[in-house]
C-alpha cells in the first residue's frame, strides 16, 4: 500500500516538475504569450491549496478507498484531457481538474497508510513515502529537458496514462478503508476561510519574480492572505467540529515539524529553482546542460536514502536533525562560493553532497511528524501537516526570488537562505532527547 501510494506521489511530481521547462512550446502551440502559460501552473497550484484542507474530512465521509481510487482516476483522465487541449482556457480547465484530483490523492493515500501501521514501522513506512520526492525530480530535469530539446509538450500528460491506469488497478484491490459510520458535517466556514487564505498567498507569491515583480499585487495580496488566515485559524480554534483541529499542534513532535520543518522545506525547495537560473544565466550554459548537472542534487538524495533510517535508529532523530542542519548551514555557504570556471567535478560534488543532506533532513523530519500522533488526530495532522508543506514549498520559491531580485547575486541570496537554514537548529534545540525514540527504535545518550 505504502509502495502504491509513493507511486501516486511519483505521478503528480514528475507531472508538476516537467511543466516548467515546456511552457515556451506550449505558447508556441496554443498561439499565446508564454507568460499567459504561467496560469496552467497557477490553476494547478491554488486547486490543491484549497482542495486538500478537505481531504480529511472526504476520507471520513466517503472511505479513503473510494477517495484514493477516485482520485487517481480523476487525475488521469484531467491528464488525457491536458494532453489533447486546443486551446489555453481548456488546458487551465483541465489542470484545476488535475489539482482536485492531485489534492485528495496523495494525502488520503497517505492517511490509508498511517491508519494500519504500527509504531515501530512508521519509519520504514515514511521512507518509502519519502523516495518519490527524491527520484521525481531527477527523472524530472532529464525528461523536461529532453522534452524542450526535441519533444512535444503533449508527451508531459502522457506519460501519467499507464503510470494512472496501473495505479488504479493496484489501489482497488489494495486499499481498504471504509467510511466513518458517523461522519461530521463539513466545515465549509472553515474550508471557504483556510482555501481562500491558501489560494491568495499561492497568487500572490506567483507575482514575486526574479525581475519584473508586480509590487502592487502583492501589497494587496499579502495583508489578504493574513486576514484570510486570521479568520481561519479563529474559526477552527472555536468551532466544535473544525475542518482541521488545531489541537494536534500540541503534540510537540508534529508542532516542530510543521514550524521547523516548513522552514526547512521551503529553504532547500529554494536550491533546485535557483540553480538552473544561475547555471544558464552566470554560467552561459543550456537548459539541458543546466538541467543535467543539477541533477547531481537529486542523486545525492537517491544515494543516502538507505542509510537514512540506520542513521536515525543509531543515533536518534534529534541528534540527525541537528547535525544535518548544521551540515545544511555549511552547504549554502559552498554554493555562495560558486563561480564560473570552477572545475565541474568540483561543481558536481558540491550539489551531490547538498542532495545527501536534503534528503537525510525530508526524511527525518517527516519520521517524526506522526510519531506521537495517534487515532482520530491523524485526520488532522496529515491534513495541516499536507496543507503547510504546500505552502512551504510556494514561499520557499518566492523568498529565493525576492532575495535574488533584492541583492541581484545569487551567493548573498545562499548565504541568507543559511541564515533561515540556521532557525530550524534553534526549535530543534527544544526536542526531548529522546524524540520519536518509539519510531526509530533508538535509544540515545
């Protein structure tokens, strides 16, 4: 299950990742600016931040394994329909169609999963989950390449066709979960409040770009995405039934992990967005080029992986955490020393070892999300944690901007990404000794 769920994961990854490169043949295609192109993005991003604040509460009305099957279903078909759309408003229809699909699929999947393992699995289980944030994107950058240098863009949904309809066939006979026998209302109060907040915190960050940012959208943006949030999180405190239980936040290992962990996200989310452009625009090389030699990051990731749980049982996922974001610290001030001409052996072991560290820390972070998470709660851990972590990844992208356009040098904008890289080591600091001790098995001293 937990296998077939990493797939699903794997799926709207790839599917994401692969976009960007192509967006210029897409306006060659459909006759449209390519700038007009960044709202099939757009479309696809607020979708998924308003819908999977739901996922939760669909999963106890509906069964996660009517919800995951269907899903999947929906994101293959809204793939077919990308793949044979004529025009820009029938791609961006089709990709909202997508984002509903890619919302409730890889959260309820991954609730399945949490709901029948135990404990002492949850590690082993959590790094299966993990693996496919770490191999999509090093398929990713060669096939989005590929795609630019010789291919069409249609080929992007295509390719979600048989990776879909095998994901379909395992889910019906793998997924089990049934509805809740008494299920709560939908809290559309606090669903309009948290999406809408999401939703305008998504657009406004799609204005903060490296050059050209529209200052005035986000001015009006920002304090919205505020209110909006401020609404929300008074609304769920009070209400009886909350679309998200804010309650879980006391779990001490969840609340890191949602403060800390985020940060952590959005920090080193930054790293994959900014190198190409310093690769292509410092460097002079081309997006294919660019995009290989990245792909020494996602190696590294792939590399570590087996060793990342033997780490954390040996020496506890605290101690991991704080060293790996010590190292993490150290990597942002190798890559403020890049510059042209520097030998790309040097260049390559530099992104791999950036690639070790940035898995080591995914892993351990998200080991420890649910560790003292159990029962009902999990509903709603799984659905904040799901919901922040989107977020996280918007403003990490948007925060490496704005810093690029502020310093315009890309290694004072790395050395201010360590900086916050920096923070996550103080709320560390407050972690039992022991932290999630139960999960990883290891006793520290």
């Amino acid at each position: 299950m937990a296998l077939l769920v990493a797939g699903a994961f794997f799926m709207e990854i790839l599917d994401a990742m692969i976009l960007t490169p192509a967006m210029p043949l897409i306006a060659d295609s459909l006759d449209v600016r390519a700038i007009d192109v960044n709202a099939v993005i757009s479309a696809y991003l607020v979708t998924v931040a308003v819908c999977i604040p739901a996922s939760g509460w669909a999963a106890d009305r509906f069964g996660v394994r009517r919800v995951f099957v269907a899903a999947i279903a929906v994101f293959t078909v809204a793939s077919i329909g990308c793949a044979v759309s004529t025009s820009l408003p029938m791609l961006v229809a089709m990709r909202v169609l997508q984002g509903v699909g890619g919302a409730m699929m890889v959260p309820v999947g991954r609730l399945a999963v949490l709901r029948r393992s135990e404990k002492s699995d949850l590690m082993r289980i959590v790094a299966l989950l993990t693996w496919p944030a770490l191999a999509a994107p090093v398929i990713a950058v060669a096939v989005g390449g590929a795609i630019v240098t010789v291919g069409s863009w249609r080929w992007i949904f295509l390719i979600n066709i048989p990776i879909g309809i095998m994901g379909l066939l395992f889910a019906l006979r793998l997924i089990h979960g049934e509805a809740s026998a008494a299920p709560a209302r939908l809290d559309w109060r606090g669903l309009v409040l948290f999406g809408s907040g999401a939703a305008a915190a998504l657009l406004t960050l799609e204005h903060v770009r490296v050059e050209g940012a529209d200052w005035h959208s986000v001015g009006i943006g920002v304090p919205l995405a505020v209110l909006l949030f401020g609404g929300a999180v008074l609304h769920l405190r009070r209400a009886t039934a909350p679309l998200i239980a804010l309650a879980v936040l006391r779990v001490r290992t969840l609340r890191i992990t949602v403060s800390a962990g985020s940060l952590y996200r959005g920090v080193v989310v930054a790293v994959p967005f900014l190198l190409p452009l310093q690769l292509q625009l410092v460097f002079g090389w081309s997006p294919l080029v660019s995009g290989l030699m990245v792909a020494a990051l996602f190696v590294g990731n792939l590399v570590i992986k087996p060793a990342t749980t033997p780490l954390m049982r040996r020496y506890g996922i605290k101690r991991v955490l704080l060293v790996n974001g010590a190292a993490s610290v150290a990597c942002f001030a190798l890559l403020a020393g890049l510059r042209p001409g520097l030998p790309v052996g040097y260049l390559i072991a530099v992104f791999f070892v950036c690639g070790v560290f940035r898995s080591i820390g995914f892993t351990a972070y998200n080991s420890l999300a649910f560790a003292d998470v159990d029962g009902d709660d999990l509903t709603h851990a799984n659905t904040l944690n799901a919901s922040v972590s989107e977020l996280a990844a918007g403003l990490g992208i948007a925060a490496a901007a704005l810093l690029l356009s502020i310093f315009g040098d890309y290694s004072l904008t790395y050395l201010v990404l360590g900086a916050l890289m920096a923070v996550t080591l103080v709320e560390t600091l407050w972690l039992p000794r022991d932290a999630g001790a139960h999960v990883s098995g290891a006793r520290p001293v």
